[in-house]
C-alpha cells in the first residue's frame, strides 16, 4: 500500500477537521497541526488511526507535508526519467 498523509486519510475517510478532532479527542486545530508535520503526534492517537479513519498507521506518511510533496515528486520525476529511457 502506497503511503498517504493525514490529511488525505482523513478527507478519504469523508470527515473535516472539527469531525476529526472530536473523534481523536483534541481540537480541531491541533488536527491541523499533526496534518502539517505528525511527527509529535502522540503513540496513543497513532493508534486510533485505523478505528477513525480505517487505515493501518504504517499507510500513513509520518513527516512533514512538505516533505511527503517533496517525495512524490522525486519518485514522479524518476518515472518519467526511466520512460523516456524505455521508449529509446
């Protein structure tokens, strides 16, 4: 499974930040805050993950969103890279 950030598991999951929070127990903008780097996010919410918004933690991409961004388009510029090569 590919990995995903929070904030696209919980859209996946059809909740917004209020609906998420009241879930997770927390207010909505600390939601808001683990969406932009889950690094701090605490063990105990890890785990409720996969009861709220019904994916396993290790599908979910723990870092910066930026990061996560910054991943994707190295990965995407690697498969353009390896077609250009595949159609020569």
């Amino acid at each position: 499974m590919e990995e995903m950030t929070l904030e696209a598991a919980r859209v996946n999951a059809g909740y917004n930040q209020q609906e998420a929070g009241a879930l997770f127990g927390v207010h909505y903008q600390t939601i808001a805050k683990w969406e932009n780097d889950n690094t701090k996010m605490p063990y105990e919410m890890i785990e409720k993950i996969p009861n709220i918004y019904g994916v396993p933690p290790n599908s979910i991409f723990f870092g910066k969103k930026n990061e996560f961004i910054r991943l994707l388009r190295k990965k995407a510029n690697g498969l353009k890279g390896g077609m250009s090569h595949a159609t020569k």
